[in-house]
C-alpha cells in the first residue's frame, strides 16, 4: 500500500500496513440475484456494474492500488446471444459514460484478455478509456474481458516460442520474469486476495498463473450485494491469515 495514501474511512479493526496492495474478484451471481426478485438477468447485470463502481471507489479511499475484476470470460460467449449483446453493449456506454469521472479520480484503467474478437465499437471505446487514463497515477484498475487463463498462458507460449524460432531468445533464458512479459498482466502485480461471490468454490479459469499465492476469499453474497460492509468482511478475514508463501 502507498503510505502517503490519505485513507477515508477505513474501518478502525483494520490494519493499514497489512491491506492488500492487489485484489482481484470473480462477480458471480448476477443472475441469479435477479432470478431471485423476478427480474431479467439484464438486471442483475446492471446492478452489478454499480457494485464494481463503488468497490472501485472502495479501494481508492481505504489505500488499496489496484482492482482486478473478471468481467467476461472467453466461455462466456456460450450464454443466450440475447444476454452477451446486452453485456457487449453495456460495457460500451459504462466506458463512455464513466472515463470523465476515471479521469477525475486519477484511474488507471486497463484491459486483459483476447481483446480483438470483441465488437470493434466495444474495441475502439477500450483503446480511448486506455489511452485517455494512460498517465493516471491512481489505483489501477483492470477489466479481465474475454479472458481465459488457459488461453492466456497458451498464447505466451506461442509467443515466446516464435521469439525462440526467430532467435531472439534461448530456450535456457526463459524463467517466470520472462514468461510474464507476454501474459495479458504484463506490468500488473499478483493479486494479494482473490474475491469471489455467490459461494461457488472454484476459480474458473481466472488468473491461473497470477494467483499462485493469492489468498481466497469466497462469500455466499451474490455479486451485486457486494458492499463495502462485505468487503470490510473479506478485508478482515484476509489481515487474519499469515502469509508463509511455500515457508515456515
């Protein structure tokens, strides 16, 4: 965490020393949580993002750098074509609607995943949020979208093997720091705390590589009831373990 961070409101049973620097969430049970008031998922959806806004906000006012958050994986193109357009185009106009208020509150926003099957409307408006909040020193916030964590690791090993064949780079030279030049998270830390809701205990193909030391935090609360209480919960859970990374 940046000391010189001025924190708002941190709850007084938490540590400011000890927060994470890096957390990542897993929003599910968007639908569900509309199923359950007889809402359309679209629903669910929408209040989803308004949970993710104030999380975001969240983490900038209690010291916590960056924000991963998996949007939309690369399965998810298999759900009803009615509700992935809806999701598509929701993307599109919060990015639009939200880059002055990123800009204003110093965020940094960037994207991981396989960006080029996305709409080209959805593309161009992720190119300008990116370039837009480029210099932004705020907390970095990244939108895993069309993302695979087994598609990801597949594609730097593509990667670095045409380096290899091009001869640019020998087998014996590759190692994790050269490896993670080519993921999606280039230049991002590990996260510190995985988040995941609804209760489901599995990680669906998220961040396979850069969670190898993450803590994991699963709550039974659906996604768009996530509030700062809860994340104060999740916070507190996180502050209590100890962290050994393989060590004594």
């Amino acid at each position: 965490m940046n000391q010189g961070t001025c924190l708002q409101d941190l709850p007084v049973d938490l540590k400011p020393e000890r927060l994470p620097h890096h957390v990542a969430v897993i929003m599910d049970g968007n639908g569900r949580w509309a199923k359950d008031r007889g809402l359309p998922r679209i629903m669910g959806h929408r209040r989803g993002v308004e949970a993710l806004k104030d999380l975001l906000r969240c983490c900038r006012d209690w010291g916590i750098e960056a924000l991963t958050a998996y949007a939309f994986s690369s399965e998810n193109w298999g759900r009803p074509q009615e509700e992935v357009n809806f999701l598509m185009t929701l993307f599109e106009r919060v990015l639009r609607q939200e880059l002055r208020e990123m800009m204003a509150e110093d965020v940094q926003i960037r994207f991981a995943g396989n960006l080029n099957s996305l709409p080209l409307s959805l593309q161009a408006e992720i190119k300008h949020s990116m370039e837009m909040t480029r210099q932004n020193q705020g907390i970095k916030f990244t939108v895993a979208t069309n993302y695979g964590g087994r598609q990801e690791i597949i594609q730097a090993c593509q990667a670095i093997a045409t380096q290899v064949q091009k001869g640019l780079l020998k087998p014996e030279e590759i190692n994790e720091a050269i490896f993670e030049k080519y993921l999606y998270t280039a230049g991002i830390s590990h996260p510190d705390l995985l988040i995941r809701t609804s209760g489901e205990m599995r990680i669906s193909n998220f961040l396979l590589w850069q969670i190898a030391y993450s803590e994991i935090y699963v709550t039974e609360t659906f996604w768009p009831d996530f509030n700062r209480p809860e994340f104060h919960r999740a916070l507190y859970a996180y502050q209590q373990r100890e962290r050994r990374f393989g060590k004594i």
